[in-house]
C-alpha cells in the first residue's frame, strides 16, 4: 500500500506533500533518499527496485526532516542520468520534480523517481546485482543472480498479450474499484501504467486473472481448491477421509475473498490462551500465517504451469497450502530472515497489494513465521517438489508452557512489537497505558522467552528499540 499512500501525498496540498511523504513507511515498492545520495548508491536502488517490483524513490527527505532539493542543482542532473550512466542494462525509469515546502518552511522541490519492474536482469556497471526485498536493498551472490536470471525467464508470461480479448471482458466494477484505491480516473491507462494492457490495448495475461469476468475460460487450472479430511491422512480408495471438496474460480481478488471466508468456517479448532488473556476456541493456525500462505500463492504461482492448480488442505493437526511452481529464487525455506526473493508476478503482486491483499512474498513469509511463533506453534515448514511448492503449518506447540509463563499484558505488547517492526519502551508504555516498570518487566520476560530482542548500543541509548525476534 506505500506506494498508493505515496501516490495521495503526492497529490496532496503543497504544503502537505513533504510531510505526508516522510511518514510512510519504506518498503518493497518504497524508499526515501537524502540529497547526500550519491549516483552510485542511487543507481543500486534503480537496479533492486527495477530487479524486483518497480517502485518509487523520493529525494530530499531524510530522517523525517523535510530537505527539499533546490540547493543540489547540480547533483539533479547525475540523478537523472545515474539509470543511464550506471546500471547495465539501462533500467527504465522516470524522474520529476514536485513542489514542497522544505523543513525551514521555505518553497523548495522533492525529486521522484519512478522505476518499472524489468523483464531481464540489470547490474551496476561495476557488475554488481541489487534486488528489492522488503525495505532493503541487497546485493546479490553469483548463485543468487544465476538463479534471479533464471527465473526472469518465467516472468513474461502475465504480460503476454492475449488476442481477440476486449476490455468488456474485464469486471469493470472490480476494475473501478482498483481505480479508486489507487487514484487514478482512467481505467485504462492505468492498465498500460500497470503493464496489464499494451500501448495498442490489448489485454494482457495478467489483466484477465486480475480482473477478468471468466478466467478459467482462457487459463482452466487458475483456481482454488480446498479440501477439507477427516483426521490427520487423506486415505485412499474406500478408507478416503475427504469430507467436503471446494472449487473456487473467478478474478484473483474474487478468488482471495471467498476462500477466506470458506477457510475461516472450516478450519478445525484448537483450546488456546487468546488475546483476552482466557483459553478458548481459535483456529488451528493463526489467521494470518493461513491467509499469507494463501495470497502467496495465488499470486507467486507459476500460471504458466497449465496442469495445476492452488490447493489447500484442511487437516485435523495441519494446513498444507501446495502451489504450481518450484520458488522464485534463492531461498533457505527453513530461515524467514535469509530470504532472497524475486517476484515471479510482479505486476499481479503490485496490483494485489494495493487491494490490500496480504504482504509482498520475502514480508509475508515472515509474517508466517512470526505468526506461529506468537500463537506458540512449531515453525512452518517449506518443501519443493519438482514442480510445485508446499507450505505446512501444523498445529503442535514448539513449547506446551509458554501460554502458562506469558505475563498478563504479554499478548498486547508483542503484538505491537510486531506490527510496529521496531518500537521503544516509551513508545509501548504511550501505546499499551500501562506503566513502565510493568512494561519493563513484561519486555523482560518476553526477551528471556526469545520472543522479542533489544536493539541498542547501551542501556541509555536514545535510538534503542524493541524488535519481534524468529530464530
């Protein structure tokens, strides 16, 4: 959703626009650059973002202050040139300056710079590869940029253009309703802005499972199903323990909202300690970690594989989620931190996020992780075959004592911890109302549990934060 925020501050009051953007938060498709920013540190940006995603990059904020770029007139135009200069490849992009007020309160310009995603590989002209993955930019291996060029070879195919398809086969309500997410009047030219149509307007693959009336008419396996079993094993033949065998077609944000809602009914249920502090029924896994797994893998599949097609099991102990297509990138499955990702779908993961459809790949699979830690749950588990990938989230505690040694308030604060990614003590104190020695005590407890983790450089250190901790 950054880049939707980044989009509204951008059309916001002059006086408005810096501030605005100072307060949203980095991420995959997001970043902010100070006017100290050299060419050289600029172009490794353009090659992550243009490697990954596409995104947006603002010059002239810097630690939330306001720096304007009129007194780096003649740095602006070695930002400009540093796509052309310094990345090989050249990577597209565009520049602009908007209007602003500066922190002195003096009129002054930002620069934008928009980066498209690419369909091959870019590197610094010192031959260094960048990626995009969540808020950082990271440089990468040479394994980790053979795999990344393998597997730009796949990622063609939602912008192949599908003949004989007219505009009137998309869902226009679905479509207007993109639109206004992301403010943008003419539907149809924020399909080319999108990559979802072509210059000379035809649709795209990755438009008709977007937004189309009837997908499975051109792509058959793009669906979703959920099988719900009886016990722990599906069974064979007559021992066969499926009790119920759903089908879900439609456009992507269709498909991601009916089968939350059909998961959310039929996911079994386990006795828990929940956020009220007293035991009672909740699912089996968390919401979340479920729900990430499902976007990920609507999003991330391989539509390309036209045999296949998204399945999640329900069990008595476990959900299993299985998607077409091995995944994208140089990954450790069993280590949510060492993940470098590439996404397979750049443009349907784009659109997706700015409906609010879960997190990018590298956060959501954190998300997952720190999901069923919290709920006190073993760590997921990630598996390839040879065409597919399975992700399994099971229901056995890593530890049956924790719920009994969590302190009163302890639910609360980890969740804050954990949505906020990096907080102080006096903000949790501002946020919780509780007192600070309770909240110093319960941060204690947390950390000896390996909960959350202390980030600082001494016990006064004004910068020191509170981090959600996976091992």
């Amino acid at each position: 959703m950054s880049t939707v925020a980044a989009r509204q501050a951008l059309g916001a009051p002059i006086a408005d626009r810096g501030r605005n953007l100072s307060t949203i938060r980095e991420d995959q498709w997001f970043e902010r650059k100070s006017t100290r920013t050299q060419p050289k540190t600029l172009s490794e940006a353009i090659v992550g973002f243009a490697n990954a995603e596409g995104g947006l990059i603002v010059i002239g904020i810097a630690a939330g202050n306001v720096e304007g770029v009129d007194s780096s007139v003649s740095d602006q135009n070695a930002w400009r040139q540093a796509a052309m200069d310094l990345t090989v490849p050249t990577v597209s992009m565009r520049a602009e300056l908007i209007e602003c007020i500066n922190q002195l309160g003096i009129p002054d310009h930002l620069m934008i710079i928009e980066v498209e995603p690419s369909n091959q590989v870019h590197a610094t002209t010192k031959d260094e590869v960048f990626l995009r993955v969540g808020d950082e930019t990271r440089k990468l291996t040479f394994d980790q940029r053979r795999e990344l060029e393998f597997d730009k070879g796949q990622t063609n195919y939602e912008m192949t253009p599908m003949d004989c398809v007219e505009l009137d086969e998309l869902d226009g309500v679905l479509l207007k309703q993109y639109s206004q997410a992301v403010g943008h009047s003419d539907a149809k030219r924020l399909l080319i802005a999108r990559g979802l149509m072509t210059a000379d307007g035809r649709m795209t693959v990755g438009a008709m499972l977007l937004f189309g009336k009837t997908p499975q008419k051109y792509f058959p396996e793009a669906h979703v199903r959920v099988l719900r079993y009886e016990g722990v094993e599906r069974g064979t033949g007559r021992r066969q323990r499926l009790i119920s065998d759903v089908r879900f077609e439609g456009a992507i944000p269709h498909i991601l909202i009916a089968v939350r809602e059909h998961v959310a009914k039929q996911i079994p249920t386990r006795r828990a300690l929940g956020v009220s502090g007293v035991f009672e029924r909740i699912g089996l896994v968390p919401e979340d970690a479920w729900l990430e797994g499902l976007v990920n893998a609507v999003v991330h599949r391989s539509y390309s594989i036209q045999g296949d097609h998204v399945r999640i099991e329900l069990f008595d102990d476990r959900v299993e989620v299985e998607s077409p297509g091995r995944f994208p990138g140089i990954v450790d499955l069993h280590d949510a931190r060492a993940i470098t990702r590439f996404a397979r779908n750049p443009r349907i993961a784009r659109v997706c996020s700015d409906l609010n459809f879960g997190q990018e790949l590298g956060e959501g699979i954190r998300r997952i992780f720190e999901e069923m830690a919290l709920a006190g749950l073993a760590s997921p588990e990630y598996r390839q075959t040879s065409g597919s990938t399975v992700l399994t989230l099971r229901s056995a505690p890593y530890d049956r004592s924790l719920d009994a040694r969590l302190p009163d308030h302890a639910r609360r604060i980890i969740t804050l911890v954990r949505e906020a990614e990096r907080v102080s003590t006096g903000e949790i104190v501002k946020s919780t109302g509780l007192s600070r020695p309770v909240v110093l005590q319960q941060l204690k407890t947390l950390e000896e549990e390996g909960l959350v983790e202390w980030i600082g450089n001494s016990p006064k250190d004004p910068r020191a934060y509170w981090r959600f901790h996976i091992e």
